[in-house]
C-alpha cells in the first residue's frame, strides 16, 4: 500500500533538483524491505521508501529495526558506479544533509553517529546488475522505541538535538547530496571523495582493536578497507566492528 504519512508523502508532489536519483518515487506505508524491493522491482535511480519494515535487514545478517513514523528507511537503486563510491557518498551525503542541526561522525565502515550513538547505518546489496543502496536513519525515536538492548549504542536525531526534525526535508537533503556526489564519480571525481570519506572516517595513526587484532591505522586504502600496522606486518581489514584504543 502506498504511504499515508504526510511528511513522506510530501515527496512525492516536490521536484527533486536531481540527474540520476529519484528518477521515480515509490513510498509505501509497509515493505518487508526497501532493499528487497529494490532488488526485485527497481529501476536505476528509483527511491523506495517504507513508513515501516517488517524485516528490514542490517549488515552481518542483522536485523534493522524499523518501526512506524520514526525514522527513514529507504533504498535507491543504481545501475553503475561501484559499490564503495556509492558508501562513500551516501555516508558523506547523510552527514551534510543534517549539518544544519547536528555533526554526524562516520564510524567505519558504513554506520553515522550522534553523541557516539548509531544514527544512521548503510547496507548496499546486488542481484541481477542491480545495486540497492540501503539507508537507514533513526530519526524520532525515544530510547525506550529501540529494543533493550539496543538502547546503549543507538539513538536518534530528535533524541540526541533534542530539537524537531522533518523525514521529508532530511530525505531530499539526502537524495540531492548523494546525486551531486554520484555525478562528480560519474566525471571522474572518485578519488576526491575517496579522500573526503577516509579523511572524515577519522582513522588514520589511531589505535585500534579489530577482529582479534590491534594496531595503529596507517591508512584507509581506495576499496574503503582499513590498512593496520601490527606486531606481524600490515594487515587489511575489509569489514567488522573497530574499537578506537587512544580515545573517542
Ligand atoms: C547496518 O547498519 O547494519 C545497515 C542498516 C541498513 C538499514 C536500511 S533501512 C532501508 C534499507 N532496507 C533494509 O532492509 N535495510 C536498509
């Protein structure tokens, strides 16, 4: 069923000042996954957007808990720039498209915090030459909305600004930050916003602690993976979960 809340609705009768995203807009009430329906029924540079998700999916197989009314879940749907430009953008985009109310953090790989709380996580899957950019954003909730135990590390724009915020005009912020970053990839900009992303991820000559190994961040390479300095030689780490050993 399509959408009846009005700040998602609204989306629908405003032009987006775009090229690639949001060529077509699907908002519905209740999806099992924005992703999932992407995979299956879009079209590059659609957006699809669920008031709610019954089985919304996290990265590592986890589930992403999407509850009515309180946040943006949302998949745009693309055709052709790789896989880690499109992270980079969409986490770059996210983090300007709230600036105005609050600094966002990128935590590496795919997550944005407010406070040190996840805000914000990206999952982006592929089948059939399709690519869904999955983007999540907790944006009402209150911390008794997340599950129990998620309450020490997950929170919400409102929660955290403690100010209002608005689903529709966040989204279009979103949407128009992640078109310009897609058409600068598109003309040759790639490696700039490589250096914007691992530059904003914050990582680099830290200490850290990842996947049963610790060492000190020499560099985030161009494929987004984190090149670690330990007592054996440098290793790569592609993905998992990073705790930052010499402060926050
Ligand atoms: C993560 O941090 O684990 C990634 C979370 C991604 C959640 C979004 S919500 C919209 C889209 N549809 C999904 O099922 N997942 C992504």
């Amino acid at each position: 069923m399509m959408s009846s809340a009005p700040d998602l609705l609204a989306l629908e009768e405003m032009p987006l000042n775009t090229q690639v995203v949001g060529r077509r807009f699907r908002v519905f009430d209740v999806l099992d996954s924005t992703n999932t329906y992407a995979l299956e029924e879009g079209r590059a540079g659609d957006v699809i957007v669920a008031d709610r998700q019954t089985a919304g999916r996290g990265r590592q197989g986890r589930t992403w808990y999407s509850a009515p009314g309180l946040g943006l879940w949302f998949t745009v749907v693309f055709e052709g720039p790789p896989e880690q430009e499109l992270v980079y953008a969409a986490a770059l985009a996210v983090r300007d498209a709230a600036a105005e109310q609050a600094a966002l953090r990128l935590k590496w790989p795919n997550d944005l915090l407010l406070n040190g709380k996840k805000v914000c996580g990206i999952l982006i899957e592929h089948r059939d030459g399709r690519t869904a950019l999955g983007i999540g954003v907790n944006v009402h909730h209150r911390p008794e909305d997340f599950p129990e135990e998620l309450r020490a590390k997950a929170s919400s724009l409102a929660h955290e600004t403690q100010q209002p915020w608005d689903r529709g005009e966040l989204l279009r912020g979103i949407l128009q930050g992640l078109d310009k970053r897609v058409m600068l990839v598109g003309s040759g900009g790639g490696e700039d916003l490589w250096r914007e992303w691992a530059s904003a991820c914050g990582l680099e000559g830290r200490r850290i602690a990842t996947g049963g190994q610790e060492g000190r961040v020499v560099e985030i390479d161009r494929s987004g993976a984190i090149v670690l300095e330990t007592p054996t030689g440098l290793q790569r780490v592609h993905s998992g979960d990073i705790t930052i050993l010499d402060g926050d």
